[in-house]
C-alpha cells in the first residue's frame, strides 16, 4: 500500500499525505540509498544540514557515555544508536514554546533545544555540575528552559503526564501551545498508555504521540507483545489519527510530526505516530541483545542507518562532503572530550540540597532532619 501511494505520488508531482497514506501504510521521502522517492516537502533553510550533524553529534556522543560507563565512571546509559533519525526528525518538528514529554532515547531532543552539553553530561554522574542535584536516574533528563520534562522510569508513565499537560494547555488557552510525548514500542502494553491515549482524544488535546517501533521491548519483540498489524493502528480505537512513518528517514519523520504537530495547533487534537525503526545496540548498558535476538537481524538494519542514508541525500545535493564531516566529528569529539573533562572534576552534591526545591515553606519535621544533618556535618 505504501509503496503503491509513494510512486504515484512522485509520478503525479505531488508531496504525498502521511495522512492519506495512513497507519498501515509506510510514509517515506528517501529510500535506504539516499534517493528520494516521492516529492520532498519545503524544509526550513539550513534544516537538513543540522539534521545530519545533530545526529552526527548523538551518536558520538553516546559512544564516549557508552564507554564511560564501561570505565565505571557513570553507572548507566542507554543509547540511540540507529533511532537517531526518529529522535531527531521528529523532536525538530516542535516549537520553542512546546512542552516535551520523553521516554529513555530521546537525549538529543534536548540538546537540539539548547540544553547544554555539561549538563546533558552531568545528568548521567549526578555530582554538583547537574543542575537536578543528581536526583534522577541516568539518562532522565530535564532542562526547564528547553521545556524538556524528565522521563519517569515506569514504562509509559509520561504518556499519561503529556496528556495532563496537553489539558492544562487547553484551560490556559495557551493557544500556539502544544505537547510532545514520546513512547517505544513497549510502552504500548501499558496501561498508560490506554489511559493517556483516551484522554487525550476525548478532550481533543493538543498533543502529538511519537511511538518510537524499534521493534524490541528490552528482550520482548513486537510481535510477542501485540497481535495489531501495526502500532499506528491503534490510534483508531481512541478516536485519533495514526501515522505510520519509516523512523530511519529523518525528513519524513520530520514531515510527519511538523504536518501532527500543525494540526494540534490549530485545536484539531492529537495525532499518533508510530515511526519504525531498529535499536542497534542494547536496551541499555545492562544489556546484552545476543542473548535474546539473532544479530545478523541487526546486521540488516544496519545498511539502512539514518546517518549514512541522510547523509547521502545530503552529498547527492551538494550540501555535505567527506571533509564536512571530518572536520564536523573533530569538533565534536572536542567538545564532548572538554565537556566530560570539566563534568568529572566536579565536586559531590551537597548534602543540604536534599532538602531544598521540595516545600516553598519547610515543615517542622523536615526542618528538624536538615538541622540535624547541619549539625553532624559541622562536629
């Protein structure tokens, strides 16, 4: 069906609808060669290029933490390799003024948004140069400025937080305002996720779901977990549209969420969309996906890398060479090696911040335990 939709479209001159092409479809702009197969929509100057370089920057990026947590510095990290294009096609699609809900891959959306690298970094050793005072998990990222609010580690709990959030929208009459909230494949077993999905139809929210399909739940495959032809499809049973997008094409993923995310800004409610892709590595660093899946699958994903098949788009039209992206990742590597240098010389959190950012007004009894804690600290 897809297939049939894509040529017809590029024969007829046309940009074709990832609405039209629907949940059992598969909407895609650029095939795993580079070439693209149907009429590109226009993209923001400079857009494609940034892309490309913020998935460059990821992937590096998740090496060097990957390889800290080997070394025993940080105690865990969970990585994007190979969903790049789905983190960043679709996290590119909101505005400034959105308030984003994550699940566990989608770091770069942050730093897309402007979180800086430090404290992306130091979110993940949790010592003083974390503005959250090392009180998360690794990898639950938030960054007030950015609006990019921290996962909560129960699989599909954000989902029902973005709805809440997408409501209060609506009573404020934030107008221009929407939400993002991202889930992996697993997540749709949850009980979040009926709850959040049927909310947020009901009130006609102004939110975009982005299912990141990487085809495993830790060790469990789709196909154990759910007996839909496809997740998008679930979307009809909650009353919303579904979206089925091929997840390694970072430009439709970036069509798609910025045609959803448009839509809920005019007050037409949410959208679903699944995006579908493959997760290269582990679940996280905890994980060994030999033990449950037969690699030579991933050896398959491999050839259909977001990077490589964006960047050849990109040097097919003259807009990146071989010596953009030297120059590009030596810069990059620069970055992250000062960012990591400046972040592990930091000092421990303080003890005293255990207290602080949880009553405007401390109560007694918590007051009592901070007086305490003050006084064995200073004997």
């Amino acid at each position: 069906m897809a297939a049939k939709t894509k040529r017809s479209a590029a024969a007829s001159g046309t940009t074709p609808d990832p609405y039209e092409i629907g949940p059992l479809g598969l909407y895609q702009l650029v095939d795993e060669t580079g070439a693209e197969v149907a009429v590109l929509p226009e993209f923001p100057e400079g857009l494609p290029v940034r892309l490309l370089e913020a998935m460059l920057f990821q992937r590096a990026l998740d090496q060097r933490m990957l390889n800290l947590q080997r070394q025993g510095r940080i105690g865990f990290y969970g990585t994007a390799k190979g969903q790049e294009g789905a983190v960043l096609g679709s996290g590119a699609a909101f505005a400034e003024q959105d308030w984003l809900f994550p699940a566990l891959r989608e770091g770069a959306i942050a730093l897309w948004r402007g979180m800086q690298v430090d404290h992306y970094i130091a979110q993940c050793f949790g010592n003083s140069a974390d503005p959250t005072k090392g009180r998360q998990m690794p990898c639950h990222y938030s960054d007030a400025p950015s609006r990019y609010v921290s996962l909560s580690s129960p699989i599909g709990t954000q989902i029902t937080h973005a709805a809440g959030a997408a409501r209060a929208v609506q009573i404020r009459g934030a107008t221009d305002q929407i939400v993002g909230g991202w889930l992996g494949d697993g997540a749709t077993s949850s009980n979040d996720f009926h709850a959040g999905l049927n909310f947020a139809a009901v009130w006609k929210a102004p939110i975009v779901y982005v299912c990141q399909n990487n085809q495993w739940a830790i060790s469990v495959p789709a196909a154990a977990q759910t007996a839909s032809e496809t997740f998008a499809v679930k979307a009809r049973a909650y009353g919303m549209p579904g979206l089925r997008v091929d997840g390694n094409d970072v430009l439709a993923c970036y069509a798609a969420t910025k045609l959803a995310a448009d839509r809920a800004r005019r007050g037409d409610g949410p959208t679903f969309i699944e995006c579908l892709t493959f997760r290269l590595g582990g679940h996280s660093s905890s994980d060994d996906p030999s033990k449950y899946r037969d690699e030579d699958i991933a050896k398959t994903w491999e050839a259909r890398d977001p990077l490589l098949r964006h960047r050849a788009w990109l040097v097919a039209r003259d807009e990146w060479s071989e010596e953009q992206q030297d120059d590009f990742l030596a810069e990059a590597g620069k970055t992250i090696s000062e960012a990591i240098a400046r972040v592990e010389a930091a000092e421990p959190v303080a003890t005293e911040t255990l207290f602080t950012d949880v009553w405007a007004t401390m109560p007694a009894l918590l007051q009592d335990q901070a007086d305490r804690l003050a006084n064995e600290e200073t004997v």
